[in-house]
C-alpha cells in the first residue's frame, strides 16, 4: 500500500480530487487536514493555508493518481508525493478491495 500527500489550496478543491479519485477507484480512502505551509515561490516566501489529502491505495495505481490529480489541480507545480506504507492484513484487504477496476 502507498500513501499519496497532495497539499491543495482549499477545501473544495481537495473534496473535489478526493471524490474524483475515489469514484473512479485509483484510491480507496482520502483524509483531508489543514496545514500551514511556508515556501518560496518566484521568489517571495509565502505562508499560505492549505488542505492536505491523504489518499490510500495500490502501488501500482500512483501514476493514474498523479495523471488526475495534475489534470484537476490549480497549483503551477502541485506535490503529489508517493509515501510507501506498511498496513495490516485486514485493513489492506480492504483497500484493495475498494480499488479494484
């Protein structure tokens, strides 16, 4: 199983790549957290909120994730990191269960 993080720049917009991931079965589960980032951008340094998602799901389903999640994303330069991830048995039954296309 991986994790994929995607800081978004609000909630709308981490519900909406949330759900499109979900419904069409590249991810399994999202979690939505606010954050407070600091970073430089074309030279300023900003301190923006943000809403991370956390999406669940297959290794090999990072790709079409990260295909997606570029197509729907405002960001210039959008973080969509991959995060390899260690599960129980039974909670990884689940995600591939709710992955299957």
């Amino acid at each position: 199983m991986i994790l994929i993080y995607i800081p978004c720049k609000d909630r709308k917009e981490a519900k909406s790549i949330g759900k499109e991931l979900v419904s069409r079965k590249l991810i399994a589960c999202a979690n939505m957290f606010p954050i407070e980032s600091i970073y430089e951008w074309k030279g300023n340094i900003t301190d923006d909120k943000e809403i991370v998602l956390l999406c669940k799901t297959r290794d090999g389903y990072y790709n079409d994730v990260a295909r997606t999640v570029k197509k729907m994303h405002s960001y210039e330069v959008p973080a969509i990191i991959k995060i390899k991830a260690d599960v129980n048995k039974k909670y990884g039954d689940w995600i591939y269960k709710e992955t299957f296309r």
